[in-house]
C-alpha cells in the first residue's frame, strides 16, 4: 500500500504560511507524532523568521537570503525528506517546496510563581519538517506536558509540609509550614548558628591542602636519567612471562593511555602529554634503585613481552627475583592504586579523611541547648524550596570541590536534609562523603569511611558554599537570576585541534592548509588542485603562474651588429627583457621542464657561460634551425644528415 499526501499549502505564499505558523506549535515525525515549536519557515531561496524591528511593536516576518552553502544544502535536506518517506515509509509526499524549522519540546518547567509550561530544546537541536507532513492539532495530548497553572498557596504548601529556606541569612536551612494567606508563606527554621563558619572550615581544609607539583614526562624522564619510552613502560603495564607461562605485570599502573584513566595525586594528562606528581617521581627513583634489572630492558624494541630470564640473567631463580619484585610493590602501595577517569576530579584518600574528621569534631562539639528556632512569616513561595520542586528549580547549578552540601531530595537512599562535603566531580554527577553514615551508604572505593559516601545528581543537593539561588524575603521584590550557564564539567584533555565556526568535532579534524602555494597543492583562487604537477604539462611552462625569468632573459648586453636597442640578437630572433612576460604558446614545441624538448617550434638558445651565445641543441621535427641538421651536434662534429634538411658539406 502506497499513501499519497495532498498538500494543504499548496499554491500559497510562504510569507502567508510563516505568519501563519511561526511561534506556534506542530506535531513532526508523522506517523511517530512528536510535539515542537515552529521557529521558522524556508524555501529555496529565503528562509523567513518573525523579528520585532521596533520595541513594543508586534514582530514582523522578515525574509533572509540563502548563503551559496545554503541553498544546496537546503535542497539536500528536501531531497532527503521525501526519499526517507518514499522509501522507508512508502509515503508518496509530492515536490517538497517548504520547510518548517522546528524545535522539539523538552519537557516542562516549573516557574517562580508555581506554573509549569512547556520547555522546548535550544537551537543546537532545530530540526527540518516538511510542511505537508506536519501535523497541527491532534485528537489525545500527552498527559504528562501538560502545562498547569500555578495552584494555591494552601494546596501546594499545606501547614506542616517540610521545605528548605532559601534566605539570605539561613540559605539552605530546613524549614516547616507553619500558615498560608493568598500570596504569602509562614516557615519555622531549626538550625545551629555555627553551621555557617561550618561550611567555610570545609572548604578551607580542601583548599589549605598540600598542592601537588607535576611535571612532564619528558622532564620526569630526564630527572630519573631513563628515556621516554622506558618511563611510558614502567608507568603502566609492563608484563613479564615466568617459566610456567605466567605473566606478571611489574609496572606501576600510574597511568592508561587506551582506557583513559589515571591515578589521583599520582598522574594526569594535560593536552596531548602525561605529567607525574612528585609522589610518583619519588616511586620511581626508589623502584630504579632497588631493582635497575627491570629498567635495563624497558627501551628495548618490539612489543613482546619479556621473559624473566632476560630481566634477570644473573639470578639464580629469576622467577623468585619476579615474585620479590611484585612484592616490593604491593609493600608500596601499587595495589591499591585506584584508576580514576581522566574526565573527573576527585580528592585524595588523606583530604577525605581530615574532612571527616572535621565533621565527626563538629558534630561532637554541638549541644541540644545551642539549637535555636525562628519564624519567619510574610515571604513569597519562591523563597521556599519543596523537596518534590528539586528537580525542576535546581538545574544549572555549579559545584566544585569541597564544596558544603545538604540533601533536598525525598526520595533516595540519603536521608533528606543531610549534609555532606563534595570529594569528586564526574561528567553529570559528583562524589559526596557525608557527615553521617546511613544505610545505603558506600565507601566509595575505598576513598571514604563505611556507609559515608554516595554518588548523586547535580540537582538533588543544594549548594551551601556557593549559593546561587538567593530569593528575597520581600513579596514585592523582583525575581532573583538564577544561573543560566549550564554545568558541564569536564577534566583532562581536550582536542589539541579544534574544528572551526559551524564544522563538527569529528575524529582526527586538522583544519586545512590557508596557504595558496603550487607546492602544497593549492592553486592562487584557493581551491585543491589535487594530482597537479606545477612543473608538466604540454608547452612546459608553468601554467598558473608567469615563466621563469630565465627562459626569455639575454646575458649579454654588447653593442655589436647582432645587437638591437641593448639586446642580443641570435639568428634573426630578438629575446624578451629582463623580466617581462611574454605570452608563450600552449601548443608543442616549446620548453618542456627545464631542457629543450619541443616539437615543431622554434627555440631561442641559452647564453653560455661568458656571455656568448653557444650553437643550440634542439631535438624538435619539422622545426628550422639555421646550420644545424635535425640530429644536433654531439662534440664539436656533427652527428650526421637530418630527415627533410641540407646536410653540412664535409670538409675535405
């Protein structure tokens, strides 16, 4: 079964359907509906957007060009349209001659006065509609976009329910209802006035510890006196075969170039080079002194692995020598080196520790009688945070580490207003040891105490230290900005070579060569000349450029009776000036390359070494060369009688 689609918008004028169908929403993907908003409407020629020109006025459809680029790649993205539904779908849609640019809808957020509208994607993620595809209204909306409007005070804040205050002066406090009006709340906090010198003796044991010192490789590999490719060894995997066939790793495992890990406060990578720690240096030198057998064979060649015999040929049982090596690491601590992704950042195994030792003194320290309570009446609902509302209010907000955390979220393994110290920061959530253990707890591979530490969503904890979501006590008050910038947080290398404006990150990008030289094969307008040879072609000179100067420049300058205005003349032909650029004919019979190759044409010969103009050699057909045959000479006698020339008379 074929389905044909009669287009509705045909014979209309595209201004009409832009001002009919930009800034509202369609359905795209038919017959797999997915909800969008239309931000623009193109054709072959112009794509047309609405821009309000003058404040205040309604906006107004405003038709812009296609770029040279976009016009084929407009007729591409159609082209493409209608093959998909003509052969994927056996959808016969007809010429596409409009497009829709719509972006899809994202979900629902919730806004300051309790509202949820729809959130639709940026336009790093617009996407091309036919217009005859699109689907303008539809019989069963999706339930869960619904967009709600902001219920009452009292429904969404009943008395009683848990919230988290976001004041100035107890910011992330918790909190409980305590009454309702129309437009205004009543909290009662709990809190201790010291947890907020608290949060700043955190982030000073965090920022106060010791700052470790790295270095290159190849300056760590200068200072141990090994080369590079001997510390890229033994910093990783360096196995070893035993007798039986076993294989033993007599490496440090500081580092893993084809995973991309790394070991904490021992190794990194910046761009395209590792750097060790001064902690790793000190292994090493102490691993090159007690046993310099291992790093004699490390630069040899080939990536076979070594036996233990060729390690160490003067032990008796080079097997027990391997086995006390393998000890001598685990004694050092190389067994319990944790690989961690060159994309985090995380604390050391000794900063965790002093944070919650910190943390278990404070906690001590505090008393029942120093516990206060406050009232706070009369503040707007969005100086308020409801645990359910975490997820919609807290996006976009930034963390480093140690950073003071308390937990928003009801629902989880870590109970709700618990507090914590961020020790690790991964690509979309983060590493935190809390002040408490608590059932669903972990150890977080063995970085903190047992049931401490957890891993957990950016949004689900609120901030202490950095707070980025201040609101004001007052009801009449504007909206406090909230951070627009999201948060990505990315650690290790990134792409030496970056793509330009518009071109997308593929793997192994160089960018293109700018310079426009014969040589690298680009040509004066610019573009690939691919498979070109600056030096060939039929008539010898180069064609994209003027001759070399010395194919038509005289060498003597005498005034005899050969000579005319300062020029020398040879056998009835004038040579060019110094400089000048003649035309040169493209047919045969010219210069080829650097010698004289021609066929059927005339050459002017090359001056000789004192300024006198020497017999020339030509090897053309058909071509007259006054007292010289077609052979040529050879020496100083000729070669012999040329095919349609006079012979030279021999002397008797």
């Amino acid at each position: 079964m074929v389905i044909h689609i009669d287009n509705a918008h045909e014979n209309r004028k595209v201004e009409d359907i832009a001002q009919e169908m930009i800034g509202r929403r369609t359905f795209l993907g038919w017959p797999f509906l997915q909800e969008g908003l239309v931000k623009a409407v193109s054709d072959s020629l112009f794509k047309y957007e609405k821009v309000s020109i003058v404040q205040g006025d309604p906006p107004k459809v405003i038709s812009t060009p296609h770029t040279p680029q976009g016009l084929g790649l407009w007729k591409m993205k159609a082209e493409r349209i209608e093959h998909y539904y003509s052969k994927r779908c056996g959808v016969i849609t007809g010429n596409i001659d409009v497009l829709l640019h719509v972006r899809p809808l994202k979900g629902l957020k919730r806004l300051d006065d309790g509202a949820f509208v729809k959130d639709y994607e940026g336009p790093e993620k617009e996407t091309e509609q036919a217009v005859q595809m699109a689907v303008s209204e539809v019989n069963s909306e999706d339930p869960r976009f619904l967009e709600k409007e902001a219920p009452p005070l009292s429904e969404e804040f009943p008395d009683g329910s848990k919230v988290f205050f976001l004041g100035e002066h107890a910011y992330g406090v918790a909190a409980q209802i305590s009454a309702t009006t129309q437009d205004t709340l009543s909290v009662i906090l709990a809190f201790f006035p010291s947890e907020k010198d608290e949060n700043d003796a955190f982030k000073q044991a965090v920022t106060h510890r010791t700052q470790k010192k790295y270095l290159s490789s190849f300056k760590v590999a200068e200072m141990l006196g090994i080369s590079t490719r001997a510390l890229s060894k033994i910093t990783s995997s360096f196995m070893v075969i035993s007798g039986g066939g076993s294989k033993s790793n007599l490496g440090l495992s500081l580092k893993f170039e084809a995973k991309a890990l790394k070991v904490i406060e021992y190794s990194r990578k910046d761009g395209r080079y590792w750097e060790f720690s001064e902690k790793a240096i000190e292994l090493i030198h102490q691993y090159k002194a007690t046993y310099p057998e291992v790093f004699r064979v490390l630069d040899r060649s080939g990536d076979a692995m070594v036996k233990a015999s060729d390690v160490f040929p003067n032990a008796q049982d080079a097997e027990a020598k391997v086995k006390e090596v393998k000890t001598w690491l685990n004694s050092k601590g190389v067994k319990d080196f944790e690989p961690v992704s060159l994309f985090c950042d995380q604390l050391g195994k000794e900063t965790v520790k002093e944070i919650e030792a910190l943390a278990d003194s404070l906690t001590a320290n505090k008393k029942p009688e120093g516990f206060k309570k406050a009232i706070v009446k009369g503040i707007p609902r969005q100086a308020v945070l409801k645990p359910s509302h975490a997820v919609y209010r807290l996006q976009n907000q930034h963390f480093a580490l140690g950073d003071r955390v308390t937990m928003v979220q009801d629902s989880g393994g870590v109970p709700l207003s618990f507090k914590g110290v961020v020790i690790g920061m991964n690509a979309k959530s983060m590493d935190v040891v809390w002040d408490a253990p608590f059932m669903s707890g972990t150890t977080l591979g063995d970085r903190c105490s047992q049931y401490r530490g957890s891993t957990v969503e950016f949004w689900s904890c609120l901030n202490l230290t950095n707070p980025q979501f201040l609101a004001s006590t007052n009801p009449k008050a504007p909206h406090t900005q909230k951070p627009q910038a999201p948060f990505k947080p990315r650690f290790g290398p990134h792409p030496s070579v970056r793509p330009g404006p518009g071109m997308q990150p593929v793997a192994g990008f160089r960018p293109a060569a700018t310079t426009q030289s014969p040589h690298n094969g680009f040509g004066h307008n610019g573009h690939v000349q691919i498979m070109a040879n600056p030096n060939r072609g039929r008539g010898g000179a180069l064609r994209s450029g003027p001759p070399p100067a010395h194919t038509f420049t005289a060498a003597s300058t005498s005034t005899d009776s050969n000579s005319v205005n300062g020029s020398v003349k040879t056998n009835g032909v004038v040579p060019q000036p110094h400089g000048s650029h003649a035309p040169i004919p493209r047919g045969r019979g010219v210069f080829r390359g650097n010698g004289f190759q021609g066929r059927g044409g005339f050459q002017a010969p090359l001056p000789g070494r004192n300024g006198s103009v020497p017999h020339p050699h030509p090897r053309g057909r058909g071509g007259f060369v006054a007292g010289v045959d077609r052979g040529g000479f050879r020496g100083t006698g000729p070669r012999g009688r040329g095919r349609g020339h006079f012979a030279t008379p021999a002397t008797s």
